[in-house]
C-alpha cells in the first residue's frame, strides 16, 4: 500500500510541476496534498493506522476529487470557440428606391392595359394587386 501510495504522490509531484511550468492550477493545494501523501506513507510503512489518518487520507480524496474537477472545467474554457461578426452588405437605398420605382411602373402598365379577360378572371387580377401592394 505504500508503495502504491509513493507511486500516487510522484504522480501528483510530476502534476504539480507540469502545472507549474504552464502557470495553471494551485500549487499549494497540491503541494498540501502531497505533504499529507508522505504522512500516510510513513504511517503505512510504520503500520501506524489511526483514525488521523484514515481522515487524513479522506481529505486527500476530496482534493484530488476537487483537482479533477478543476482541470476538466478549464479544458471546457479552452474548447470555447469565438465567433466573428457577421460582414451585412448594407444596400444602397438609391438602388432600392430604383428598384420600387421600377416595379410600380410594370403594374401600372398591366393594370392599365389588360388583356381581354372575363369578369371573374379580371376580379381575380384585381384582388392579386391589391394584395401585392400590401
């Protein structure tokens, strides 16, 4: 057990100074939590288990707990993506108005001359261009 617990804590140790080169993470947390790895391990190879310890150990679950979940959180940060605003071609209303002009021009000439229809057709254009202009 004190072996696996050395093996845990070297771990940690290479964890902590990763995190230290990058600038990320609490040092002193983990450095805490290594602290109180070694005290476990002196009393696992002592054969010196007490309720102290078997706290202590709880203790450094939550942290190692609490790390994991730190870390995992700032890789969410990390894959937040940006977007860019969106370039909007913004007419020009010149050619808008151009445009309208044009476009009431070609339904005045079809309701000015319109062809030869009968009165339910000529009713039903009729009510098309009232409903176009709306």
């Amino acid at each position: 057990m004190a072996a696996q617990q050395e093996a845990i804590r070297k771990q940690l140790q290479q964890l902590r100074d990763e995190l230290a080169k990058e600038g990320k993470g609490n040092a002193g947390n983990m450095t805490k939590t290594i602290q109180d790895m070694e005290q476990t391990e002196t009393d696992l190879v002592n054969k010196m288990i007490t309720n102290q310890t078997l706290m202590r150990q709880k203790e450094i679950l939550t942290r190692l707990l609490e790390s994991e979940k730190a870390m995992r959180e700032r890789e969410k940060e990390e894959r937040r993506e940006s977007t860019e605003a969106k370039n909007q071609l913004y007419s020009n209303p010149k050619n808008f108005f151009e445009y309208n002009k044009i476009k009431s021009r070609e339904t005045e000439l079809l309701k000015t001359v319109p062809p030869t229809l009968k009165p339910f057709y000529k009713n039903k254009v009729s009510a098309y261009f009232y409903n176009f202009e709306d």
